[in-house]
C-alpha cells in the first residue's frame, strides 16, 4: 500500500505535545485500528490548531502509522511462526498420524482466516484420491468426495507440484471440471480455494487447502504460510510411513527370529532323536525297542511292517490300503498322511524294505515330521543289518541242508546235532519246497529266498533254511498249521517271484521230520515241480495233494482214500445225509459212455430221474464235472473206491 510522502520537517510548536502523546498511546495499546491515527490531525484541526501544529501531526501520524503495520505484520508473523512451532512440536511428540494432520488442516483454517481447510491424500489401490482431513466442512458429498487424478484444482496442482488459488472456482477454466467435484464444491458453498502441495522432494503426496464461500484473493504471505503447513503434513505423512515401515520390518525381524529359534530348537531336537535311535541300533536294540521309542519322541503308536505288510513290531494289524500309502511315500520320497496317520516307506535305495506307520496324531509338524522319516532311516539300517546277519547264518545253515539232502542216512543223529548247534531243530516237523526259474535268473531266486525267509519271523530258527541244491532252490520252513503244503507253496511262488522279478515255480513236499523223512519230502517236492513244468503251469506252486490224480501218483504216501475224498467228498456226503445214488448214477453214467438212455436203463430208472440226479450233481461239483480233465478225475476216483470197497 503506497503513503504520501511526509511533509517536511517543521520545528514543533508546544501544542503538537498532546497529539503526539495520543499517537503513542494508540501505539502502545496495540489494539488500535487504522482509522484511530488520522483521528487525532482531524480532532486538532477541529480544536483550531496551528498550521504547523496541524503539519507536526500529519507528519507524525503518517510515521505511527508506518509503525502500526509493522508491528501488526510482525505479531502476525510472530502468530504464524508460533503456529509452525507448535506444529512442529507436534510432529516430534505425537505418534498419531490423523491428530497431527487435523492440527495442521485446523491451523491452516485458522491462519488464513478461512471457512474451510482440508487435505487429499492419493488412494494407490483405487487410483484416485480422497478426503483425508477436513475442517468446517458441512457438507457429507464434500467429506466424502473422491477425485481422479488430474480433476479440479486439486488435479492441477498435483500434476504442476506448484501451488494454485482460485478467487472464484466455479468460473475457472484453468483446471478440467468434473460434474461429481462440482456439485461437491457447490454443495459446500466453497467460492475461492486455495491449493498447495505436499512434497517429498519432487514427488506430490497429496495437497492442502484453505477455501471461503465468497469471492477472495489470497496473498502471496498467505500463500507461502500454507506451503510451510503442507510441508509439515508431507513431514508428518513420511515420518508415519517411515514408522509403519520400521514396525514391519520389526514384526519381520521378530517372526523371523521366531522361525530361526523354531528351526534351530527343531534341528537340535530331531538331532537328539537320530542320536538316541542309532544308539540304539549300536547296542544291538530290535524293532521292537526302536519302534516304542520313536513312539516315546513323537508321543504316538509307532508299527513296523515288512514289505508285504505283515507286523514286524509294534501294534498287530496293518491299517487299510497300506500298499498304497507306502507307494505314495515311496514316489514322494517323504512320510505321508494316511488315515487318522501317517506312513512312511522304509527304503534301502529305491528297494522297498518294509514301512513305517504312526498312530494317535492325525497332525505333525515339520520337525516331528522330519524325525519320523529319520525312524524310517534307522529303521532301515536295522533291517539291513538284520537281513546282512540271516543271509549269513543261512548260508551256513544251508551248507546244513545240502548235506541232509545228499546223504540224509550217512550219519543222522551228526545231522540233528549240527542242526540244533544252528538253531535248527531237524527233529521238528518241516515243510519242504523246492523252487526253480529259468537258468538266467538262478541266483536271483537264491537271494529272493533269503529275503522271503527273513521277512517270515524273528525268533532264531522260526524263519527257516535255504540252499541252491541240484540247479534249485530249496526251502526248509517250520511247519506252523497256518496254511496246506498246496496254499504255502502257492503263496511262495508269488511271493518270490516279485522278489525275484521273474517266474517262480514251487513244489511242495509232505511236512515231515527227521533227516530221513525230510529227504523223502523233498524228492516227492521234486516231483511236483516237474508235474507243473509237464502241465504248463510255470510260475505256479502246488503239492501232491493239490495236483489230484497226479498227486496219487507222485507221492510217496499214495493217499489213496484222501484223493477219494477229495474228488467224491461232496457227493458221498450228500448220499449218506439223504440215502440217494448219485455216486452210483455218475459211475453208471460213465460206464454207458455218457449215454443217457443207457444209464437209465442200467439204473432201472426213468430218464428224468437220471437228468435231475445229473443237475444235483451239477450243482454239487460245479459245472465243469463232465470235462476231459475233471470227468478222468471222477473215474479214477470211483474205481479207486470200488477197489477200496471190494
């Protein structure tokens, strides 16, 4: 605002004293207005002063004046730099980002004597930004207002990072307007709007305004105070973020030292356990022994089984649809849920050994996972070490077995006492089994029989002998009633021939005892297997008892009454329960050559009596009672019971 110049200097006159006396005084209250100063000239000027009176007192008037405006300009300076203070003071004591920015929106209102103060801050996830603070808003639409990036005076000065002022926003066209900001502007009532940003360095991370609701030029004071606010607000927003980042890297820190201590307590623990498990193993432990303690670690059941599934310790049974869970953990090459548990395959390289199954906890985590798999590791070194032992005491045994079978009358009561020396008690009854495949595969079959015996028991002696003898395999097994020579024979030559990978045909001899008998048995085992081989059933495993017929023939007890009533069993029961005549009616049937009408009249019956007698023994024998093979048995069967009979 331009002055007049003052008038020149004139000597005071003694009436000036009270005038200037009066400017002093309105300089020292320092409430007085403007218009308070030419007041004392006028007043003067009425009271008749003189001229140069008059001109003293212009001229002081004008100076007071000069000095009124400074010291206002100073005390709202001062007011100004207090408010920056306090603000900055809030900075450096609150941890409260919202507070802070309502402080610095409240003082920005306050300073610039406006009737609103708000500030945007952008949404990174929607892409636009938003109302984050305002003050003396009325307006719902307003408060909630989002603006896209680069709409309003909002828009303008986050893309220039200058600030902007507007005396009257609805007439300016040096922003683009959107219909959603102004009907939020007009709802508030907002006419001149001032705009600065929020700089960190030169990126814009949001802006402040000062805004009335009539038309207003704001200065460039003004200006520069609400850029001093915003650049508190962009400080307050850093130092929050700056906080937020050190409290996630903090929380960071600690769940990751959390893992480490887990996974160090985890390793030392698992570390523990392989230690007191191989411990174990050193000093000669079972399965048994390895298995409860494994369950004492994990807190659980712990079993093992052999590779076909059978209980070598811990609880008796193996759950459901093992094969598969242990095919699972096998290809996965880890333990694997099963159930309400878990199974792990014991491997010795990729040949499967046995397994491992958990009981009681249908969860585990990493580190009792990881021990579980490591009892299977031990688990397998034991078998190993085991097998390595039996395959050393069976060659040694079967150095036993090749002398019985060469020359079992030489000496008998040596061969007995070198058995029992063994552990094998000779005198007790024995199954004999006689196993061969092709030339090719002779040794394969010798180290299958091993392995099929070591998986049979655990006691000495309970699993048995084997021994290459004369371009076969023979296998000398404690007869324990649980299955016929026909069945164990059968239930061999599957077993060894997945142990061997190839074709396995067995024969088995009677259960016998004593050096003299088991020879006997193993010839008639002989016998069996060349039966199989004649039949073309490779690969099969029967007895003489199960061969029919061709059993009575190559065995050396000629079971002459067990073949009959094997093979005519059904039909003499059902005779004797009912006094019928089927018997009689098959042997006349196959005495007339199957000829129905021969037969009747051979029985003296009618035609249909012969034909349902026929169906019942139909239903009796099975269907195929009349084919080649089944009707030769039949006959030899009826003419062995008429000679038994006469």
């Amino acid at each position: 605002m331009s002055h007049p110049e003052p008038p020149p200097t004139a000597p005071r006159e003694p009436g000036a004293a009270a005038g200037l006396r009066r400017l002093l005084d309105l300089l020292a209250g320092g409430t007085a207005a403007t218009e308070d100063f030419p007041a004392v000239a006028a007043e003067a000027r009425r009271a008749g002063a003189a001229p140069a009176v008059l001109a003293e007192l212009d001229e002081a008037t004008w100076l007071a004046l000069r000095v009124h405006r400074t010291l206002r300009q100073h005390r709202r300076r001062e007011t100004e730099l207090t408010a920056l203070f306090d603000t900055a003071t809030d900075l450096a004591a609150s941890r409260d980002l919202d507070a802070v920015l309502r402080a610095i929106v409240r003082r920005a209102r306050s300073l610039l004597g406006t009737d609103t103060a708000y500030l945007t801050l952008p949404d990174e996830a929607a892409g636009d930004t938003y109302m984050r603070v305002t003050d003396g808003s009325v307006s719902p639409l307003f408060q909630n207002l989002r603006l896209s990036l680069g709409d309003g005076l909002g828009g303008l000065v986050a893309q220039t990072a200058r600030p902007y002022a507007t005396p009257d926003y609805r007439t300016d066209e040096r922003f683009r307007h959107t219909g959603r900001i102004d009907a939020g502007v007009l709802e508030e009532g907002l006419v001149a709007i001032l705009g600065v940003p929020l700089l960190l360095g030169r990126e814009v991370i949001g802006v402040l305004f000062a805004a009335d609701r009539s038309p207003r030029a704001f200065s460039p004071d003004e200006v520069a105070l609400l850029c001093s606010l915003a650049a508190h607000a962009a400080i307050a927003l850093d130092t929050a973020k700056a906080l937020a980042d050190t409290r996630t890297a903090l929380t960071e820190l600690n769940a990751a030292n959390t893992v480490i201590r887990a996974h160090a307590s985890a390793v030392q623990r698992a570390e523990q356990a392989h230690d007191r498990l191989t411990d174990l193993v050193l000093r000669g432990a079972d399965l048994a022994e390895v298995a409860a303690e494994l369950g004492a670690l994990l807190e659980s059941e712990i079993a093992v089984h052999d590779a076909d599934g059978h209980p070598l310790a811990g609880r008796q049974g193996a759950p459901q649809r093992l094969a598969e869970a242990v095919e699972r953990s096998r290809a996965e090459g880890r333990s694997v849920r099963h159930g309400g548990g878990w199974v792990c395959a014991v491997l010795a390289g990729q040949e499967p050994l046995g397994s491992l199954v958990l009981r009681g906890r249908p969860e585990l985590d990493d580190a009792d996972r990881r021990i579980f798999e490591r009892g299977s590791v031990v688990t397998a070194l034991l078998l190993l070490l085991r097998r390595s032992v039996a395959e050393a005491e069976n060659r040694v045994r079967g150095e036993l077995l090749t002398d019985l079978l060469t020359a079992p009358g030489r000496d008998p009561a040596g061969l007995l006492a070198r058995g029992r020396r063994l552990g094998v008690d000779l005198a007790r009854r024995h199954l004999v089994l006689v196993a061969e495949t092709a030339p090719d595969g002779r040794a394969r079959l010798a180290g299958a029989a091993a392995q099929y015996l070591f998986g049979r028991g655990r006691g000495a002696g309970s699993r048995g002998v084997s021994a290459e003898h004369a371009e076969a395999v023979v296998l000398l097994l404690p007869e324990d009633g649980s299955a016929t020579p026909g069945q164990a024979a059968a239930a061999a030559a599957e077993r060894l021939a997945r142990l061997a990978g190839q074709p396995v045909t067995v024969g088995a001899g009677r259960v016998a005892a004593g050096p003299a008998e088991l020879a006997a048995a193993h010839a008639e085992a002989v016998r069996c297997v060349r039966a199989l081989r004649a039949l073309g059933r490779t690969g099969d495993g029967a007895s003489a008892g199960s061969l029919g017929f061709l059993g009575v023939l190559l065995g050396d007890g000629h079971d002459v009454h067990g073949f009959v009533e094997r093979t005519l069993g059904p039909l003499l029961d059902y005779d004797r329960r009912r006094g019928t005549e089927l018997v009689r009616t098959v042997r006349a049937y196959f005495a007339c050559g199957g000829s129905l009408t021969r037969a009747k009249d051979e029985l003296h019956v009618h035609v249909n009596t012969v034909v349902q007698r026929l169906d019942r023994v139909e239903v009796l024998l099975g269907r195929d009672w009349n084919h080649p093979d089944r009707s030769l048995e039949l006959q030899l069967a009826l003419r062995l019971q008429l000679l038994a009979e006469g």
